[in-house]
C-alpha cells in the first residue's frame, strides 16, 4: 500500500486554508506536484537552459540529452517505444493532432457518450459521420451498441476512465473487438494514465494521449502514443523547425525531407523544461502506480458508504469498478462545493466538461470528489464531517453563504482526531482558543460565548 509518508513529498500540503489545513480532492482536474518535479523545473532554467538539437554548445547538449532521456521515461512508464511517444502539451492537444491526421483520409467515427468533450469535439468537427455509443445506466459502455455501430465506422475513440463515473473501462475488450474488424483504436488515457498501470502494446491499440499535469506532472506537458503502423498512414500537420531534416530549393518551390517518427510530428521549440520534469514525474509516480488504483478504492469506498448511509445519489459504478473518484447528485453543486472550500476541501463542481454524459443521467451538474496516492483515510472522514454538516445546513436554511455562526458550529462538532494535523496538537478539542489551525474570528467568538456565559450564570 502507498505509506502515508508519500505526502511530504507535496509541499502545498503543508498550506492552511482559512485555519484549516488543505484537503484537495480534485485531481481529477489536475494532481498536485511533488517537490523533486518542482526542483527540476528550477534546475532546468537555472543550470541547463538551451534549445535542443542544434546547439553543440555545453547547454545544448545537456538540454537535448535530458530531453531525450524523458522521452525514454515517459515512453517506458506506458510501456511503448521512444519512438512511438510524441510529446504534447495535453491530451487535447494529442488527440486534436491526431483526428486532424486521420480525418484527412478516414470518414466515420464512433465516440461514448461518457467521453469528455476533449475526445468528442476533435472528432465531431472534423469527421463526416460521427457516432456515439451508449452506455448504461450503472456507468458501463454498451458492447452491444458498441459491436453494432463498429461495421459503420473507421476509428474509435473512448476514454480509459471516465471523469465523471469514475468507470475503469476494460480497454483491451474494446480494443480486441474493434480490431476484428480493422478499425483504428484511439484511447483517451488522462485520467487512466494517472492510476493504472498501462503497457500499449498488451492493450493492441493505435493510439494514447494523456496529461502531464493529472499525473504528478507539469502544466502543458503530456504524451501522443502513435503505433508503429499507424505512423506509416499519416502526415504531420504541423511544420516547421525540427521536424524536417532538409528543405531544399526544387523546380516547383522547394522539396520536404522529414524527420522520422516522432520528431516529424513535433515541429517548433517544445516546452523542454516542462518534458524533463515530466519524466522526473513518472519516475516518482513508477514507484506507486500498482498500489494506487487499491488505495483509491479503499477511500472512496469510505466516501461512498456514507452518501449511501445519508442517502446521497451519485453516478457510476460501484467503488470495485471505479477508480478514486465519485460525483454526487446535488440541486445546488457549485454552493456546495464554494462551502467546502471555506473549510480547505478543495472539489469541483459542475458538469466536467462532460454535458452529453449528464444530459443522459438528465442531471444539471454535479459534485465532484476525486482522489489521489496522497489522499489519507482521515481527510475523507473529515470530508465526509464537513459534507454531512455543509448538507444540513443548505437543507435547513438554503444558504447562499456560510452561516456567522456555521465556522463556529464547525469547530466544534469535527473532533480532533479528525484534523490531519491532530499528531502536531496537544490541545484539547475544547480549547479551541489554543488552537494554532482555527482561525482567529472563531477564538475571539468562542472567547465572547464564554464570557458571556460566566455573565449569565454570575
């Protein structure tokens, strides 16, 4: 199992929100980073900093050598090929790249309705047929609709984990059945990548994108897995430096040599620092990856055994099926999750850039909590303290802020043990004045109750 000791890696844990310490529960939307991603992107521009390839300077060839070994990390971590591993700045910008190849000779795609729009728009826009898969109500894609849509279309595209049911799709299933009938396989991997275990080649697909910044990584970074026979069918559809090895004068203009794979396929000056750290990343996550799928599901079935106690709906499948994450059924998602926040629990709300999905499930939006290696079982106790207290009151008043009074309420009621930093305090819960994490509003309120309680009974 991944130790708790895991989280002093990840200094913005240390940070307190409003007198409570931060409880981030929205990796979904993007993971923390550790300090060893931190510190390489620090010693890149302070000790390495150089384009890549051409300069034989000092620098260049550090650059280029960190460069390339990343690629090499990166590529292992997925379990493909340098060469099959094209760096990108996101998954959308993956799979943008890679529908406006393949649109150019192929006609029909089929996507799932659970799919991000990240993996609905690029095809969408640029196929003449477009498809969508149905999925079930328990949050499931339907293999029967899938196999009877399969003979109408050329490429398909579903994503690995779903970001709102949290369903871990069985991907090689999928992958086998399209492949039968000679379809091109696209997987949407930002949010499987981050948490389970994957080798391409095993899966049988033709292609991977997936976020740098969801797996421990920084902001515009991210990897394009192209096989090897996919390659062979497309086209570059950006030029420009470092994608060609020669451009020469001709009778018509000029004439293109191209680089091979994946360099034809990543013309301009990439985000070096941004890929270095990347692979420092994947180093850090190789450590953990088998135990976290586990971890996750021990929490999250913690946070669903409670909405299942308060009788809380929410989408997807059961925690044995899903991976970390769990979004609820709330009239009023954003108030609830703009509550949390003022008790450091870091959600999201909303409908996740996944309309179609709640349109089937014909719901508005909704809360989301999703978890990480660096989530502890006590932060989802409190969470599920703060939610059942957050609830109550929007129930009972329909607040549309926190309460003069809720804080206090709040101090009160979470016990000590609860707190993620209950081994630091030698307090005792009803002293809260002493407390270094409540805030100084709730001591100075708590000070004036007694007070005028002593007043009272005098």
């Amino acid at each position: 199992m991944i130790p708790e000791t895991v989280r002093d890696h990840f200094p913005i844990l240390k940070r307190m929100v409003n007198g409570f310490p931060l409880v981030y529960m929205d990796s979904a939307a993007t993971s923390l980073k550790p300090i060893e991603v931190i510190d390489t992107l620090v010693r890149f521009y302070t000790a390495h900093d150089s384009n890549v390839w051409r300069s034989p300077h000092v620098l260049g060839a550090e650059s280029t050598d960190a460069f390339e070994k990343a690629r090499e990390k990166v590529a292992k971590f997925i379990g493909a090929k340098p060469s099959d591993l094209v760096f990108v700045t996101s998954t959308t910008d993956g799979i943008n790249r890679l529908a406006e190849m393949l649109m150019r000779r192929k006609k029909a795609v089929m996507c799932t309705v659970m799919d991000h729009h990240s993996n609905m728009l690029p095809w969408y826009t640029r196929a003449r047929k477009f498809l969508l898969c149905n999925i079930t109500k328990e949050g499931f894609i339907d293999t029967e609709d899938y196999e009877n849509k399969l003979k109408k279309v050329d490429v398909v595209a579903f994503p690995m984990v779903s970001n709102v049911l949290g369903t871990i799709n069985d991907v090689k299933d999928l992958a086998e059945r399209a492949k039968d009938r000679k379809k091109i396989v696209v997987v949407d991997g930002a949010q499987g990548v981050p948490h389970v275990p994957v080798n391409v080649y095993r899966l049988k697909i033709d292609a991977l994108a997936f976020s740098g910044h969801k797996m421990l990584g920084p902001h515009g970074s991210g990897g394009l897995y192209i096989s090897p026979e996919l390659q062979d069918e497309l086209k570059p559809v950006f030029s420009g430096g470092d994608s060609i090895k020669a451009v020469r004068l001709a009778e018509k203009g000029i004439k293109i040599e191209w680089l091979p794979p994946p360099h034809c396929f990543e013309a301009g000056t990439p985000s070096i620092a941004n890929y270095v750290a990347l692979g420092v990343a994947t180093d850090f996550l190789s450590r953990y990856i088998d135990d976290v799928i586990p971890h996750e599901r021990e929490l999250i079935k913690e946070l669903i055994n409670f909405l299942d106690d308060a009788k809380i709906s929410y989408l997807g499948p059961p925690p044995e099926k899903r991976c970390g994450l769990v979004s609820i059924i709330l009239k009023e998602p954003d108030r609830v999750a703009y509550t949390l926040s003022k008790y450091g629990i870091c959600t999201r709300a909303g409908h996740h850039c996944a309309n179609p999905l709640h349109d089937f499930f014909n719901v508005s939006g909704t809360l989301r909590f999703s978890l990480y290696l660096y989530n502890t079982r006590r932060e989802v106790e409190y969470a599920t303290v703060v939610l059942d207290q957050v609830l109550t009151q929007v129930k009972e008043k329909a607040v549309k802020y926190v309460p003069p009074d809720f804080t206090f309420k709040m101090a009160r009621q979470i016990p000590c043990e609860l707190c993620p930093y209950s081994e630091l305090c030698e307090t005792s819960e009803h002293a809260i004045e002493l407390c270094p994490y409540v805030p100084s509003f709730v001591k100075k309120r708590r000070f004036h109750a007694v007070v005028r309680e002593e007043i009272a009974t005098a």
